[in-house]
C-alpha cells in the first residue's frame, strides 16, 4: 500500500473517530477567524484585555480577561451575528489578565489531556482542553458518561481550580 493511501486512511480513520466532518472542521476554523476579527477592535480599545476564541462542532468557546461586564456583554452581542454559530460560551472573567500564568496555564493542559490519553474507556482523540487562570474548558462530542469522566479525571489534576463541560451529546 502506498504511503499516500496509508495516510490518508488514518486521517480518515482520526476524523471519523472524531465525529466530526472535514466541512465542520473548516468551518470551526472560519468561524474562529471571524469572530477574532470582529472582536479584535473591542479588546484593543478596552484594555487590559485578553480575549481568546475556540470554536468546536460550531459551539463557540470565548474565554480571557475583559476589564469589565460591559466588555463582556459586548463581546456576546458582537458574534450573535454570526449565523454558524449554533451556541455561544461566553466565559470571559472580569480580570487583569497581565495577574493570569500562561505557563502554569500550559502545564494544567499538559497534565489534563495526558490524564485523559491514560483514561480507560475514554477516547480523549475527541476532547479539546483549554485552560485558562487555572480553570479547565473540555469541549468536544461525548457521550455523557464520556463527559462525566472526562471531567472527574480533569478535576483531580494538581493546579485546576473549576471545570467547564462545553459538550456536545451523542447520546
């Protein structure tokens, strides 16, 4: 068989694994784009911020440090437009986020998805972790034992404060 053939079955085998098409794929990545786009004016003119944007089987995770409600309500307002978009987690903090650890961030992050890798029963492929201020987001599509687990194994890591569930169900 040839190298190309055997890569792409495993891509194709880690995609489908995944639950999720290349179209949603792409338009994750779209939509990620845009909506950094439309805000990046709103977090230069309210400063200290840091806003930051994943986006998941079209469920839009935003997250950072705003100075103020006002900036956040704004930030919601904003991507509402967006008609992709088929649910909004605005979980931006009220916070200076010059006081945030990004290392202390990318540790927890480290030491979530290893800890999800090693879980029995858990197919962590289908798991995004993001970690910010010491609280875990885990978005992906799960089954709710999936996401049950998935969030005990991330609440006993040395470091987290709180867990944030963004799944999607498949069952």
């Amino acid at each position: 068989m040839s190298k190309i053939k055997l890569s792409l079955i495993s891509i194709t085998i880690l995609f489908v694994s995944a639950c999720t098409t290349f179209g949603t794929i792409f338009e994750d990545n779209s939509i990620e784009s845009r909506v950094a786009d439309l805000l990046s004016p709103l977090e230069e003119q309210n400063q200290p911020a840091n806003i930051q944007v994943d986006s998941h089987n079209l469920y839009v995770l935003v997250y950072g440090q705003v100075p103020n409600e006002s900036v956040k309500e704004q930030v919601s307002q904003v991507i509402t437009d967006i008609p992709e978009i088929r649910k909004v987690f605005n979980e931006l903090r009220v916070a200076n986020p010059e006081e945030v650890s990004g290392f202390s961030d990318t540790w927890i992050s480290t030491k979530v998805r290893s800890s999800l890798t090693a879980e029995q029963g858990l197919d962590s492929k289908r798991i995004t972790v993001r970690t910010e201020n010491k609280e875990v987001f885990l978005m992906g599509l799960v089954t709710r034992a999936e996401g049950d687990k998935a969030a005990l194994v991330a609440r006993n890591i040395s470091g987290v404060n709180k867990v944030v569930k963004i799944f999607e169900y498949i069952d």
